[in-house]
C-alpha cells in the first residue's frame, strides 16, 4: 500500500479526488460514507458542498482529534466512528439513503513515518504495524508463528519468490534471540541483492502488514457488508494500491455484474439478475498531473460500480473465490 498524502509535507492529499467526485456527484446533495477516513481528504471535500452528509470510520485512533475538528465545523452534518470498515453495516444511519461508499486503501504519509506504528522498514526498534483495533503486532507474527506459517504469509500476500527462504533464516535468527525491525529488514538484505528501486524489504513488510490488520478479510467484508446497506443506484468505489487489492475488487464488481442464475427451473428471460452495473471494465489511473504532484498515487486503481437491486447471499462465490487467502489470515489464530 502507497501513501496518499504529498511525501515532503504535512497536507493532504486524497488520490483520485475529482475523479470520485466526478463518479459521486456531491453537488447533487446526499449521505456518503467515507470507510477510510484518515485525514479527511474526501470527507471535506463533499461536505464543501450543501446538502451533504457524511458518516465517517477509521480504525485508527489518531485520527479521532481530526474527525473532532470536522464534528465542530460541521456539526449535525458529519459523523465519525473509530471501527475497522469491515462493521459499517454497524454504524447508526438513521433513516438515510447511502448515495456512495468509497474506500482508500492507502496508508498515509503519517501512519507511514509514524514511528510507534512501525509500518516501514525504515522504523527502528520493536516490530508493530497495528493501525488499530488490532489482536496482534508483527513482533508476534515474525518472533512466534512456524516457518511453513511465516512462507505462506510472504508467498501469497507478498507475493515474494524467496518467501521460503527468508522465512527459514527467520526461524533460524530468532532462535539466538527476538527479532526487531533492523533484524528483519537485514535478514531480508542477507537474501536478497539489490535491484531497481524497491527497497528489497517492500514485499516482505507489506506481507507482515496485511497479516496484521487483516487487510484481505477487512477488504472482503468491508465490499460484502457496504453493499448491503447501500442503497438502489447508489455507488461503491474503491482504491487500490497493489495488485491482490485490485484483484478482490475487479473480481467482485465483475462477478456481480454478470448474468446471475437464480433458478435453473425458471424460463431464460426470467432467470438473469446482476446486483451491479459497471460503466468500465478498466479502472480509473491517476493523470500524468497527479503522479507529477503527488508521486505514491503512480499504483492507484479505481474501481467503482453502481447498485441496481437487492440480492439475498449474493457473497458466497466471492467467499470462495479468495477462501486461501481467508484461510492463511486465519492462521493468526495460532497466535
């Protein structure tokens, strides 16, 4: 995951901005739901314009003193839960209509550098990597999960090709003693030589990342549970910044906007149903003006697709599909 906010300064800045207000049209008034709330780049853009609502949720706890300063500005206007986005179908709503639920699944610049969060392999110091709302740090997963456990990890949601052998000289290094982030990224220098301009720890640690906060399982019930409180034509977009987000949210939109069968029983005309509607197959890329201003939005991928009708257990294939990746994050319960 790639920061979304400019990499020389404190400000904001939310990739793909006027590309999802484009898609969302706040002009038009309505509650919108930001499940990624961070310093609220999309949130205070829609409330610039009247007749808008927006609800709120980051896992993170920092981000309570921003969402404070927004709940004062805009008073009855805006609301804020610290919930991971997997609950929205948990948030309070009241009687209103969802006209669009967006997601960024981007770190920012702050969680990044944050050093008690210890999310880079520049950190120094006991491993963590908690965004929040967590039941377990990377300290824990590197220090006391098995070596086939820790492969695993790295192979599938690092996509790493020496997911093995670090995981062996992990196990074999902690066994002198426990492992803290300096350990780690030269374990990982120790296996890999240096090529292009990726730090060679980048696979491994967004591994680590993902296991941690549960990001396949975030991301699954986050899609699942928004699409069941959104409302008919309403919207749901998401960023993505690697390609295994990107392949849990194509495959989704598209799964969902094919001819379904509801009853092989049914005459044909009668037995098609699609939950959604896509204006695009492709996704959405930042301009050449964007990636020139803000340079972590260069892997950004939007997808969005548009809610025709309610449709009951429509997630079990989806399920299915990614189960392996479901069933590797469940390894967590070892811990």
């Amino acid at each position: 995951m790639n920061a979304t906010i400019l990499p020389n300064s404190e400000k904001h800045y939310p990739v793909l901005l006027d590309e999802i207000l484009s898609i969302i049209s706040p002009q038009n008034g309505g509650t919108f739901i930001d499940c990624t709330f961070g310093q609220g780049g999309y949130s205070s853009s829609i409330l610039k314009f009247k007749n808008t609502n927006v609800i709120a949720l980051d896992r993170d706890p920092d981000c309570k003193l921003i969402a404070k300063k927004f709940k004062e500005l805009n008073k009855e206007r805006f609301l804020f839960f610290n919930k991971k986005f997997s609950d929205v179908n948990q948030i309070k709503k009241g009687n209103s209509k969802i006209k669009a639920i967006i997601f960024d699944l981007g770190y920012s610049y702050s969680q990044i550098k944050n050093p008690n969060k210890g999310l880079s392999f520049e950190s120094k110091g006991n491993l963590n990597m908690r965004l929040g709302l967590n039941d377990f740090s990377a300290n824990e997963v590197i220090n006391k999960l098995g070596q086939k456990d820790l492969e695993l990890i790295f192979k599938y949601f690092g996509e790493d090709k020496d997911s093995k052998i670090i995981s062996k000289k992990i196990v074999r290094e902690r066994a002198k003693s426990n492992l803290n982030t300096e350990n780690l990224v030269d374990i990982i220098n120790s296996v890999k030589k240096k090529s292009g301009k990726t730090h060679n720890a980048t696979k491994i640690f967004q591994a680590i990342r993902m296991f941690v906060n549960k990001e396949i399982s975030e991301l699954i019930y986050g899609l699942i549970n928004s699409t069941k409180i959104l409302d008919i034509n309403g919207i749901l977009c998401a960023v993505s910044f690697h390609s295994i987000e990107d392949r849990i949210i194509k495959y989704y939109f598209k799964s969902l906007s094919e001819d379904k069968k509801i009853s092989r029983y049914l005459p044909e005309e009668k037995n098609r149903n699609k939950l959604f509607q896509l204006k695009s197959k492709k996704p959405i890329i930042p301009t050449q003006k964007e990636l020139t201003l803000n340079r972590p939005s260069r892997s950004a991928k939007l997808r969005y697709a548009i809610k025709k009708i309610n449709l009951v257990n429509f997630e079990k294939d989806f399920l299915n599909k990614f189960s392996k990746l479901l069933e590797i994050e469940n390894l967590s319960k070892k811990l």
